[in-house]
C-alpha cells in the first residue's frame, strides 16, 4: 500500500489482520520491518500498518527538507483514515516514534483512540535536543556537527568519563554519528521531525475523558529511556496509563520484547 503527500510518496507494509487498526512509526535507524517480531502478539487483534520514518528504509530518497508539521500530518493521517476505511485508529511508536505518535495524538485527537508507546522518547523532551532544533543559533551549531563532529565526539567522551552517561549508551551515540552519511541523515530526520512535540495537556485531556486509551511499555534496564524518569512523566503529565514494565534494555522493537510482552499476558 502506499499514500501520496503532493509528491511524496508513503510505503506503508502490513502486518496482522485483526479488525482494529495501528498505524506503526519504528524507532531511529531502524525501518517497518522491525515490527514483524510484533505481529504474533497484536496480529489477531489489529491490522499493523508500519511505515518509514522519513530518510528511512523505503522513504530514504525523500526530498531533502520535508517538514512533518501540523498540516503536513494531517493530510498524512487522513490518507491513512481514506486508505483503511476507517474514522479513528491506534498509533503505536517505538523510541522517536512513540514521540511522534503522541504529537499526532495530540494534533488530531478526534482520530485516534488507542496509543501504544514503547521506550517513548520525549518524555519529557531534552533541553539540548530543543536547543539544536529549536532556533537559528541551534540550528546552525547542529548543521555544523555534519562535517565537524569533533566536538560532538568531545561531549560523548568526557559524559561517559563522568558517569553522566554509560559506556554502552556513548557508544551507542558515537556508532550513529560515525561516519558523514549518518551524520547527515540524523540532521535530516531531525529537522524532519522537528516540530513534532506532544502536547501533554491536549493528550491529558482525552485520557481524562476516556477518549484515549495509553499502554506505556517500558525496560527495566533502558539506559536511553530511563524507566523511572519516564514513568514518572507519564503520570505526572498524562495520569492514566498502562505501565508494562520488562525485563529488558532499550532494544524492545524486538523478537525477545516481542516473547517477553507476550508472556506479561499469559
């Protein structure tokens, strides 16, 4: 299946033929693919309908400079709604993704009924990331990193020396911005994406009125979405959430997330 954004064009893979419907967004560098270690657990009950992020997998030839605001979202939402029949879905989104599912939840909040965010990044959203995207001083700091990220190599070092981060967390970093071509390709997603922040009072709101329904699952041993801090943003901001807590890091886009899940409810 695909949908057309003017002259953008949106794979969209299958998984699962359940009667409800999830629109899926996977995490950074990953692509739709990751969600089939999903499909035993969801696909009886939804329809999985995953898509790139862009600059990823099949959206990696988009036209540099897209900007998912707003309205560019609301025409991607209702050519899902027109493409699957349907007047409301769920989102689900792992890491980045679980961040922009909750922004179009809180856009278009009259179309969406379910939210299943996994190791969800934007809660709450960093300063640094705000600064870099945020305004022109930021902007051009990070435009610079693309070809200069000595600096950025600098921080990475120096956090992990002081305990601000894990070796495994720093390392983690430093692989994604090992080479220009990634460089480039987290600046692109990035300034993509880069209005992309929820509005936690509007996603409360619908919560509180059981217009919307939240299933948080996080992992006990995530060093770049650490649960405690999560689940206490989550209640703080949003009140009423499931919270599925595995015994697992960061990486449950994945068949062992997937098993664990399954078994959380056997």
């Amino acid at each position: 299946m695909e949908i057309s954004i003017g002259d953008h064009h949106w794979q969209v893979t299958t998984f699962g033929s359940g009667k409800k419907v999830l629109v899926a967004f996977h995490g950074y560098g990953q692509d739709s693919s990751w969600f089939k270690h999903h499909e035993e657990v969801l696909g009886e009950s939804y329809t999985i309908y995953a898509i790139d992020l862009a600059y990823h997998g099949a959206q990696s030839n988009l036209p540099k400079g897209i900007e998912f605001d707003e309205l560019y979202a609301r025409r991607w939402l209702e050519s899902i709604l027109s493409k699957c029949g349907e007047s409301q879905i769920g989102l689900l989104g792992y890491s980045i993704g679980a961040r922009i599912a909750m922004t179009i939840a809180s856009w278009m909040p009259e179309a969406i009924s379910e939210l299943w965010l996994i190791a969800p990044d934007g809660m709450p959203v960093s300063k640094t990331y705000r600064f870099l995207i945020g305004n022109f001083l930021g902007k051009a700091v990070f435009k610079s990193f693309i070809s200069s990220p000595n600096f950025a190599f600098l921080l990475l070092s120096a956090g992990s020396r002081s305990g601000l981060l894990s070796k495994k967390v720093a390392a983690f970093y430093k692989n994604e911005i090992a080479s220009i071509s990634k460089r480039q390709k987290l600046y692109d997603t990035w300034m993509a994406y880069r209005t992309a922040l929820p509005n936690y009072a509007e996603i409360h709101k619908q919560v509180v009125r059981k217009h919307l329904h939240i299933t948080c699952i996080l992992g006990k041993d995530d060093r770049v979405i650490p649960l405690k801090r999560t689940r206490n943003f989550a209640m703080k901001k949003i009140g009423s959430v499931e919270l599925i807590e595995l015994e697992l890091g960061h990486n449950l886009l994945s068949d062992k997330g997937a098993r664990l899940l399954s078994d959380y409810w056997k």
